[in-house]
C-alpha cells in the first residue's frame, strides 16, 4: 500500500524540519524517493557529492548511485582530492516563482488551459536547471512529475548519465623532446544542471578541450621509455591515470562535471621519427645483449680456470691466458667455433 502523506517538509534554513508552508501541495511518495532535508554544507557537502566515507575512502562512483567499476581511480584518505562539485539548490513541490510571475498566475487563474502547462517531467538521470524571467531559480534534481509555473519559466535539461570521451592521436612532445602520439579515454558525467547549462555555453566541447590540454601536459613529464626502474609512459600507467584525473577534475568543475577514469589506450612514436627510433631501439637492445653475453661469459671463463686449478692442473701464464681466451672467444662470437691446430 502507499504511504500516508508526509506531514512535515524541509525548511529554508539549516535543513529544520517544520510543518509545510501554506500553500504547498502535499504529495504521495515513496519513502526511498523522499528528500525532505536539504544538502549539508562545507565539507559534510563534499563527503556527500563523492559518495559515503569509510575506512578505504570516499566513493566517487555513488554520486550517481552507481556501483564503483573496475579500474576506477578512486581517492583515499591522506591523498589530495579534487574539489567535488558543489551540489545545485535543489527544489520540491510546487515551484510558483518570484512575484512578476506569481502575479500572472493569479490573473490568469480562470483559465483552466494554462493549468497543464504548470506540469513539467523529470526522467531518470536527469535534472533541470530552473530559471525565471533569465534569472536562475533552483534545479530539479528528483525524478517525476512536478508543479512550476510556467509564466517567465525556462528549463534546461542535463543529463547525468556516464559518458565517455575519446581523445584519439593526441602529438605530445615526451620529456627527451621526441614526438609521440597519445590516445586517451575519459569516464565523466554532469552532476550539475546550473554549471552545465547556464556557467558554460558547451558543456562537451568545454571538457574535450580541457582532457586535452591536461593529456599533453602531464605526457610530457617523462619520456616514452627509459631505462629499469625509471619512470616513463609506458611503465606508469596507474600514476598517469591518477594524475589525470586529479588535474581534469579541477578543471571541469567550473562545467559541471564529475571525472571518475582516465586512462591512456595508446603509445606510439610520431611517423616522422617512428624509424629512426625503430633503429635506435634495436641498436640499445643489441648493446644491451652484448653487455649480457659479455658478462656471463667472464663468470664463465673464471669459474672455468678456477675449476681446472682445483683440480690439481698447474696452469701456467700462458696456459691460463690461452684458455681464457679460447673461452671467450667461443661464448661471445656469433658463428660456430672452428678448431685449429697449430702446426709447430
């Protein structure tokens, strides 16, 4: 059965729950849907937009009410967090408006017609940004059907679910100077109806702009590859991703905007270099090789001579000389070894 009418509303101030102003329609909702008190302010305000806070964190993927996915960067205590977005003065019930538009309502109240057009929708993952005679007014935030009058309204709509951005083939200069081509994938949504629609003209082009500026200057802090254990674009995935997000989030929050993932998907050098490198990490893997052969053949070649001595061979100078030499010639040339004799 439905639940029995709610009685009380949230006040204006602080969040104190009183009796319902006059005027205001009561209606029949589902307790789970119910938002009577409003939003906590400074940091509890913050807590609340990246999600519930506990012993690994806050949950930046709750802001939507969504379960956290693989792979998503999440922050933890201690680390620093981008600023959340602030949360949009949300509004309930019946929304009449400031007095120019109120007093319409009442001029025109005999006409049965414009009762229809106080109704307005709000779907599933969606809110509206309110706005009167081009004044903002509050966001409708809940889904369902609402009550706002329509003389001097204008609402715009903003979708909240997630979106994807794909910045493909982005040229960035590594940290050694050399052209690579960058492509990234951005996970975000809009969490504010005011900031989408009404702070920035283009919401989309805004944040495409914005990951890309971020996307070169955090790439070119290191080098597309470096040697062990030295930061570089193909071995700090996890940190670049962290990184990315952090910066991007502080700059899309002026949109709107909730950054939960960036990650790179490709690596390559530019064209113009791409064979010239090609050469020179051959040429690094060969050095690097020779260093290897080379280093094992000596501890082959000591262990070798050493054997033969504790075996009771008395090796002279030259022996010792000519076995080393034999031994490493063999282990570090590249054809087989051709035996000789020599002839006196």
């Amino acid at each position: 059965p439905p639940p029995p009418l709610q009685a009380a509303r949230a006040g204006s101030v602080g969040g104190r729950v009183g009796p319902a102003p006059c005027g205001t329609p009561l209606r029949r909702r589902h307790p789970a849907r119910t938002r009577y008190l409003r939003a906590p302010t400074g940091e509890a305000q913050q807590a609340a937009m990246l999600g519930n806070i506990g012993e690994d964190g806050p949950s930046p993927a709750r802001l939507l009410g969504a379960p956290v996915q693989a792979g998503m960067v999440q922050a933890t205590v201690g680390e620093p967090v981008a600023p959340a977005v602030p949360a949009d003065e949300a509004i309930d019930g019946c929304v009449t408006g400031p007095g120019l538009s109120k007093a319409i309502a009442c001029i025109c109240c005999p006409n049965v017609v414009q009762a229809f057009g106080w109704l307005t929708q709000v779907d599933q993952n969606q809110q509206k940004a309110v706005l009167y005679w081009g004044k903002y007014h509050g966001t409708l935030t809940e889904p369902g059907m609402f009550c706002v009058n329509p003389w001097g309204r204008e609402l715009r709509p903003v979708s909240t679910k997630y979106d994807t951005l794909n910045l493909k083939d982005i040229k960035v200069l590594d940290a050694r100077g050399s052209p690579v081509i960058v492509s990234g994938v951005v996970t975000y949504a809009l969490t504010s109806a005011k900031r989408a629609s009404i702070d920035v003209a283009t919401p989309g082009h805004y944040i495409t702009l914005q990951a890309t500026a971020v996307l070169k200057q955090v790439a070119g802090r290191y080098p597309y590859s470096s040697a062990p254990g030295q930061p570089s674009l193909q071995t700090e995935g996890p940190a670049l991703a962290t990184e990315l997000v952090r910066l991007l989030q502080q700059k899309v929050a002026i949109a709107g905007a909730t950054v939960y993932n960036f990650e790179l998907v490709d690596l390559s050098y530019a064209p113009e270099i791409a064979q010239v490198m090609l050469v020179k990490q051959q040429a690094e893997a060969l050095v690097e090789a020779r260093r290897l052969i080379v280093g094992a053949a000596v501890d082959m070649t000591q262990q070798a001579v050493a054997q033969l001595e504790a075996s009771g061979q008395a090796l002279s100078d030259s022996a010792r000389e000519r076995v080393t030499s034999n031994l490493l010639a063999v282990i570090c040339s590249h054809s087989n070894a051709t035996p000789t004799v020599p002839l006196n």
